[in-house]
C-alpha cells in the first residue's frame, strides 16, 4: 500500500513535500499520516468511476492507519520505477525537449490562490522514430513535468497544457508587462487542457495504448493554478512531451464543458448542469475538471455510463482522469456534467468568513469551472 498509493508523491522522486520512504521518516511522520488517512485526505485521489485511482477501500484504509499508529513501524518497500527510469532513451529524448517559459513570475508569499498562464515557444520536438519536419503536427502520449522534484519547493498545484496554432496569446503576454497572463479557461477555440493536465498529485498524463495528441505548429499555452506556499517563489512551470509509438495511431480530440453565468449567493449551494450531444460514434479515453474554491461535487457521464464522480472536490488535490477502458458512447447521446458549489461556511476551502457572494472570476473569491472530456472518433 505504501509503494502504491504513498510513494508516488512521499518517494525520493516525488512532489510532496514530506518524504516517507525510509523507516525513521515513517516513524517521525506515522502519526499525522495515520490522521490524513482516517479522514480520506490521503491518498488524495477518491474520485470514483472508471478512472484509475488511489483511492484506498475502506478496509485498506483501516489496517493502513492501524499500522501507522502501531508502535513498529512497517517495513518500507522500494517504489516502483517510474516509466522514464526503465527507458532511458525516452528519458534523454523527452529531457531534451523541455518546454519552459524563458522567465518566471513570482508568487506572493500569502494571500489567495492564483492562476497564471504562460506562452512557450513549441519549436523543440521530439520524433517516434521516423523523420519529422519543423512544420509538421507532432505525436504525443501525453505530457510530464520535467522536474517533478522540484514542486516540493513550488506553489504550482496544477497546470493544464492547449495549442496555440494562431498565437494569439502571445500578444497578450507581451502587453501583460510582466511573465504569464491572468487567465483562465478556453484559449481561444482551444480549450486549456485539450492537450493533457499534471497536478502535484498527478505528475504525469499518459493516454492509454493506441491514442495519441496531435500538436500542431504554433505556441503553447501552459496555464498554472498555484497556492502560497508563505513565501515568495518562482512560478517556472516545466514540461516535457511523452512521445508517441507507431502504434498509437487514433488521434485524440477535446470537448469543452464550460460554466457559464455562474453566480452563487453567499450561504448559498448551486448545481450546474453542462450538456453536449456527440456528433459521431466515440471512444471516449480521459476527463479533466477545473474549478476553485467553491467547486465541491463533480460526476460526469457519457450516455448510461458513470465516467467520474468526485463527492470531495479539493483545488489541491485536483487531477486528470485517464479511463481504465475507453467508454463507446454513441452518435446523439448526450455527455452530461453536473458540478456542485458550495459557498457556505461549512465550504472549507471557503476563502471568506462570512462567506460572499461569488460571480465569475478568478479565485480565490471569483469561481471559474470546466470540464474538458478527450474522445477518439469510433473505429
């Protein structure tokens, strides 16, 4: 259970910032461990559904805390290699190819959360092995942080990855005065997240076998949500590209779910239903929901199928969902999303006390959600 659902994030490679893969780091930490167990805050991930999760049942989550409040501490096992570890070709080809804002903006040091999006030149790019020209759509899998180490000392808690074939907010970034934008949501016709999500819990976005992300010339957009961490710090988001294999051949697309109009009076709860009717026969493979402070509920369905349900929304926390199986949902059925919000005190991510009223905005006291579903046209 530690290899699994701990060291991920608590192993020498992680992003958290607490480390739990030795005996005497165990034994220094077992106690608060056992305390964010019982009450499901870890492991972090309890969406449910048909995604892949670290989500523990509830027997697993009582002999798991048991053990930590026990006075032997568990033995602790080596994690398990991380995919680029067992491959390194893949690893020196993606390293080289990091993209990276050339300058960094710089968090406050308390305050709210905040949302920042940068511009990155996409010229770098890696090959699947056959002759790839400049001007050409690149073949991903999907996307990783380049340095995953590194979030332990970052106020990044998510960043979400579109194209930007027209450029388009590169002129805002330079009317901007400063690195990055304060932005959020689509980018243009493309929706932030068309091309994958990372999160501090989350480090890497791997579409299953046989799919693949199409990047087109142009720029890419790298939006960052990020929280205080008490002091100042460098907002330098990295990422690097999963290449994609010659049998990946079904190109993946997004579907955007925005809120819009969104206005939740203070002590109030609201429930938004999203709706999209599919043109075509799909396969539907990976979901990603955005949201802040207020979003507390999330459950998104294709047709008769549940894809993810999230009772617990935590901005911290936020991940993206690949599907242990694509989902065929048919021409004419409906994707559904209903996104619950939650601006009462007993919110506790709630940014005000007493609460107030939320529009659309920027968090922490403005409330911005979509959900953005991947889908391969049907075979």
């Amino acid at each position: 259970m530690l290899a699994t659902h701990c060291l991920p994030c608590h192993g020498s490679n992680g992003a958290a910032p607490i480390r739990l893969d030795t005996p005497e780091a165990v034994e220094r930490h077992r106690l608060l461990a056992a305390a964010l167990v019982e009450d499901g805050t870890m492991p972090p991930s309890i969406a449910g559904g048909r995604v892949r999760s670290r989500a523990l049942p509830s027997e697993d989550r009582l002999r798991l805390a048991a053990l930590l409040r026990s006075a032997t501490p568990p033995a602790v096992p080596s994690p398990h290699p991380a995919p680029e570890e067992r491959d390194a070709a893949n690893l020196a080809a993606t390293l080289a190819t990091t993209l990276a804002p050339q300058h960094a903006w710089t968090m406050p040091a308390s305050g709210g959360a905040r949302v920042r999006t940068f511009v990155i030149p996409s010229d770098a790019r890696p090959t699947d092995g056959a002759a790839q020209g400049a001007g050409e759509t690149l073949r991903v899998r999907g996307v990783r942080f380049a340095d995953p180490g590194s979030l332990a000392r970052s106020p990044i808690r998510m960043v979400s990855i579109a194209a930007d074939p027209r450029r388009s907010m590169r002129r805002l970034d330079a009317a901007d005065g400063e690195p990055g934008i304060d932005a959020m949501g689509n980018i243009g016709s493309v929706p932030s997240g068309a091309l994958g999500a990372l999160s501090r819990t989350s480090v890497r976005f791997e579409l299953p076998p046989g799919f693949h992300l199409e990047v087109p010339p142009g720029d890419i957009v790298v939006e960052t949500t990020c929280e205080p961490i008490g002091r100042r710090a460098a907002v330098l988001p990295r990422i690097a590209w999963i290449p994609a294999t010659a049998t990946d051949t079904r190109a993946v697309r997004a579907i955007a779910l925005p809120v819009r109009g969104l206005a939740v009076d203070a002590g109030s709860c609201q429930t938004q239903e999203l709706r999209h009717r599919m043109a075509e026969d799909a396969d539907i493979v990976a979901v990603i929901v955005k949201g802040g402070a207020f979003l507390r509920t999330a459950a998104i369905a294709a047709g008769e199928a549940a894809l993810v349900e999230v009772p617990d929304f935590r901005m911290a926390f936020n991940e993206p969902w690949c599907l242990t199986e694509p989902v065929r949902i048919g021409r004419g059925a409906e994707l559904v999303a209903r996104l619950g919000f939650d601006n009462t005190a007993d919110n506790p991510q709630q940014p005000s006390s007493p609460p107030r009223d939320v529009v659309a905005g920027l968090p922490p006291y403005g409330e911005d959600a979509i959900v953005i579903v991947l889908y391969a046209v049907a075979e």
